[in-house]
C-alpha cells in the first residue's frame, strides 16, 4: 500500500494542514462534527497518497459546500442521490478513489433506496455518514435517526415511536448486503474515538483500493445547535443518548 | 422484442439493416462514442437497456439497470461530470420521474442525452403513442430558468442521426439534450441506410471534468451558489448560452411549403404521417404544405412563411405544441388544432378528413 506522505510538513513531524483540506474557514457551526470528519478524511487521503485520484461527492445538508474545503476533485448531488453520482463516476472511471459525505437524512430518508442498491451491487465505492441524529442545516427537524425521546423542530414533543418510528441502524441495515464489505459506526466525542474514525476510514478506502466492494463509515457527530446545548455538552451527549441505541465498532469486515 | 442478429454482425454493421427505432437509438449512441448507460424498464423504450445491456460491456462502456429513474439520471450525472458521453432512456412517466436530474444537468453544466419514448398520458396513461410531453420537454420540467435542447426526428434513420448529434451539442454547449421520439417511432422497423460518419468521436476538451487533480488545481461540479448575486451570473451565464444555441441550433424541414396557401406544422410521427396528406391532398389539387420543426427547442419561430392563408396544426396530444406554433404566427392567419390524445394514433385518412372540413 502506498502511505507516502504528501505534506513536507508532516514529514518533519509538525502537526499542520492535510494537503486535502483547503486553507479556508468553514462555516460550520461551534462543536459541529463535520470539521472532525473533514480532517481526518483528509488526512487518510494525504497518507494513502490518493489526493490527487480521488473523487468526493458532497451531499445535501450542512455538509453541502464541502467542496469549498477539500483539495481534490469533488462533484455536488442532488439530496439524497449522492451514491447514483458516485456510482456514475467510479464505473467509468475505476481508477479512481470515490467517495460520498452524507447527511442522516440524505443517506437514510430521501436517498435510502439509492443507498440500498447502491450497497446492494456492491458498488466499489467509500461512504462516510456523518450522524447527527437531526436535519441541520434546514433548522432542526427530525431525522430518521433521530432517538426516541428526542425533541426537534417537527417533534416537539419528542420522538415518539407509536407515531414517528424507530430510529434507522444503517450500518445494521446494509450489513446483510453479499456486497457490503465493510461497516464500522464511530463517534466524534473522543480524542482516542476520532483516532479509531480515523482507523476506520482508512480501512474503509483500503478496501475500495482492493476493489472488495461497498464500505461506509458511520460516524456519530455531535450537534450542539439543534441539540441545543453547549459544544461541551454534546460530546457528553453523544454518550449519554447515541451510543447507547448506536452501538460502536465494526460491524462487518469482511 | 428478440436482437435479430448476431452481436458480432451488429458490431461490425456497415451496410443497410433494418432495426426499431429503440435499437437504432442505442447502436447510434455507441457509434457516437456513449460508453455509460444507466435506465429503469419502462415500456415503450425496453428495447434500449436490453440492446445496451450487452453491447455496451462489449464496448468497455458501462450499463446499470438502476433501480429508479432518479438513480439512473444521476448515474448520468455522475458518468458526465467525468467526461464520459453518457445517456439515460425512459418513457413520459420515468421521464417525469428524471426532471430532478434534468434541471441539476442543466445548473451544474453537464453534457447528457435523456431519450423520451413517449406513451399516453398523464399519470400511468397507457403504452400507446403520444407527444403529450411537449410542454414538459420544451417547458422545463423541472424546477429553474432553465432549457434542454431538444430533437424530434420522424424516421428510424433520421433518429439515428439526430441520437449523434444530441452528444455533440451537449459536448458543444455543456447542456441536456432531450431525443424525442414515441411508442410507434421506438418499436417500427426500418431500413438504415447509413449510420452516418461516425468516426472515434469528435471530442470536445473536457478541461472541466473530474478525472483527479493530478498536476492542476481541484475541479467541483455543482448547481449551488449561495453567495450573494453568484447564481444571478450563473443564471446569466446560462441566458447567454441559450440566446446562442437559439441563434445557432434551429433545425426545421420545409416541405412543399414554397407555393403552398394552407401549411400543417407537425413534428415527430405525426409530421411523417402529414407528409403522406401533404402529398395526397396536391394530388387533389389543394396547395399544401408542411413545417416540420426538427429542434423543438430551440424552436423554428421564423418557419412559418407569410401569405399563408391558414396553418393547421397536428399533434398526438390535447394541443401543446400549438402554442409555439401561435408564438410563430404571431396572429398572422387563423390556426386550426387536430389531435388525438391518449394513446390514440390518427390515420392519414383521418388527418386529410379534418383539414379538408375546416379549409
């Protein structure tokens, strides 16, 4: 496997940049999961040596303008279509690295039957799902993950079950799929939990570049806006209410 | 519908053959250099991903029988935003089903082919003929300022050389190009005469596309231009693009229009049906003639000669494509509408029955 490093500052042990992030500010909020998320991707990206070959589909939601911040070739979506973009590109460009950044809801609510077959055919591709267990960037709705009990903007009372459902597994949910060759579920709360994201990632693209089939990552991220707490908080809370219903770890490795 | 030749003898087709029009659409799109398919089953286009679903892997190209219209548009996109020449197929309510992927084609400025194997309408109609789906074709249908070209041929061989030319105008232009067509259109056989020069494609310099960014700075394809005033100059962008392809891109047959006092304005079958009334009503002496507009969009709003004393306007549908026709005539001489909708198809005889009571 080629692990060059691209960054010359890194090689001198200096913790700096990833080559794939862009030098920009983002516009996420404070204590959002998504600049975690970034990072470590694109620092997988800098050590695997794949910057220059690979292909990220940002999704719709808070993640939309991703493009803005990573350093590599990156293709919008429509909400929810991100896997049929991503498929398009990978089937007639199999050299390359291609991944899709998703949204709770553009992943498990109005793009589940993309991300099904998509899974399903095995789909040589990387999917980084970024759960935050509530719709962010339209203004705190509820979302397929959202936990029971869980208040937001179209469940002010809470998540009920008996009228909303249960929240969506999606790692449990695709891990029957023959093609479906690697899922792990991570959390963003932890310093030693962001180094296992980040192990998991890289795990995930490994697997691509093997040409295995279909990996995702989940990771729980936290979401002090709409989870209306403080940035400290909700590290806390990712514990308290994810993790429990969302359990961590591999669950196929195949 | 059975492939009635062995796929070594297709692939190295020189001569004349017959072929539906559904499989000369896809054998064309090859030769144009299409190397990504991705559709959905829907009658009255099947025939198009059974072709490509074996003879796109025999030309390295990739085909996926998705698992929705909104999958395999944006399969398109995908495929697109790479560079590749990529179509996707579908009839009326798949391609309402596409009209998402459509308008994000046409914001973010990708290259596409949709072929339209209209059926009756509207919800799940029938798997009848129709040209009910001009408005949704020329209109938009999807949401935003936006256009596709669109290209109705009335033969099996002039689909096959409009099927080449819709890749090269969305190459030229970095926009969807909609092929229309219809249910008889798609599944009549006829004789090919020539595939046209169809050399190993004329391509267009995709410096935009997404291949890495080796040796050059990230590219982004995208539709979404949240700072203030940037999607009014894409908007702007767009406005200049289409003022070009309207200038440039007009394609409309005149036939026997030169000393004709009555016109009928017709595309797609039922123009071809109208040039078989053209030809029998001068026989019968009435000085007729037909305005076939080839590009439905852009539209050949000049086609329409003076002096015409009145047009009448034939259609597989309640009356769409009249409206452009009265953009046209400007209110020059009277417009008189025949059609049949839901599926229903009209015989010459018919046509030439109702001109000939309101002449």
């Amino acid at each position: 496997m080629n692990s060059q490093i691209q960054n010359p500052k890194s090689q001198q042990g200096i913790f700096c940049r990833p080559e794939s992030l862009k030098d920009v500010p983002t516009h996420y909020c404070a204590g959002c999961g998504h600049g975690i998320a970034h990072r470590i991707l694109a620092e997988v990206i800098d050590e695997l040596g794949i910057r220059e070959s690979t292909v990220g589909v940002a999704p719709v939601g808070c993640a939309v303008i991703a493009y803005e911040y990573w350093n590599f070739d990156t293709s919008e979506a429509a909400h929810g279509r991100t896997p049929s973009v991503a498929t398009g590109i990978k089937r007639v460009r199999p050299e390359l690295t291609v991944f899709t950044y998703q949204g709770d809801g553009d992943l498990a609510a109005i793009g589940t039957a993309e991300m099904i077959h998509t899974a399903n055919r095995g789909e040589n591709i990387t999917t980084i799902f970024v759960n935050n267990a509530v719709y962010g960037m339209t203004g705190g709705q509820m979302a397929p993950t959202t936990l029971l009990g869980q208040k937001t903007a179209t469940s002010l009372k809470g998540r009920h079950e008996l009228r909303e459902g249960h929240p969506i597994k999606v790692c449990e949910l695709l891990s029957g799929f023959s093609g479906v060759k690697y899922l792990a579920r991570c959390a963003l709360n932890k310093p030693n939990r962001i180094l296992e994201a980040k192990k998991a990632i890289k795990k995930a693209f490994n697997v691509q570049i093997e040409g295995k089939g279909f990996s995702l990552v989940e990771l729980l991220s936290p979401c002090p806006t709409y989870w209306g707490c403080s940035p400290e908080d909700s590290l806390k809370w990712v514990d308290d209410n994810m993790v429990p219903y969302f359990p961590l770890g591999e669950i196929k490795n195949i | 519908m059975q492939i009635f030749m062995l796929k070594s003898e297709i692939s190295n087709l020189q001569s004349r053959v017959l072929m539906s029009g559904n499989e000369a659409v896809a054998e064309a799109a090859i030769r144009a250099g299409c190397r990504a398919y991705f559709g959905y089953p829907i009658t009255p286009q099947n025939e198009i991903p059974a072709y490509m679903s074996w003879r796109m892997h025999e030309v390295g190209g990739a085909f996926i029988q998705a698992e929705s219209e909104l999958a395999a548009i944006n399969m398109v996109y995908g495929a697109a935003a790479t560079g590749v020449r990529a179509m996707t197929s579908s009839s009326s309510p798949g391609v309402s089903l596409k009209q998402e992927g459509i308008s994000y084609l046409a914001g973010s400025e990708l290259p596409a082919v949709i072929l339209n194997v209209m059926r009756g309408g509207p919800g799940l109609g029938n798997i009848g003929p129709a040209q009910a789906d001009y408005f949704q074709s020329t209109r938009g249908g999807g949401h935003g300022d936006y256009r596709t070209i669109v290209l109705a041929p009335h033969t099996v061989q002039e689909a096959v050389e409009l099927t080449k030319l819709s890749f090269d105008l969305a190459d030229k232009y970095r926009n969807p190009v909609l092929l229309l067509i219809d249910g008889i259109l798609g599944q009549m056989m006829e004789p090919i005469d020539s595939w046209g020069e169809m050399p190993e494609v004329p391509r267009v310099e995709k410096t935009w596309a997404l291949t890495g960014a080796k040796g050059r700075a990230p590219h982004k394809i995208c539709s979404f231009f949240i700072k203030d005033g940037m999607l009014e100059q894409h908007n702007k962008k767009l406005q200049e693009k289409y003022k070009k392809i309207e200038k440039n891109e007009v394609m409309v047959e005149m036939y026997d229009t030169d000393d004709a006092e009555i016109v009928i304005a017709a595309y797609g079958i039922s123009a071809r049906l109208c040039k078989e009334v053209v030809r029998k009503m001068r026989s019968d002496g009435v000085s007729i003639g037909l305005v076939r507009p080839i590009s439905l969009w852009p539209f050949p709003y000049n086609a329409i000669p003076n002096g015409i004393k009145k047009v009448f306007v034939v259609e597989l549908s309640a009356g769409q494509f009249i409206d452009d026709v009265k953009i046209a005539v400007n209110g020059r001489c009277p417009i008189e509408f025949y059609g049949k909708t839901g599926g229903a198809f009209f015989s010459v005889e018919e046509i030439i029955e109702a001109i000939e009571g309101r002449i």
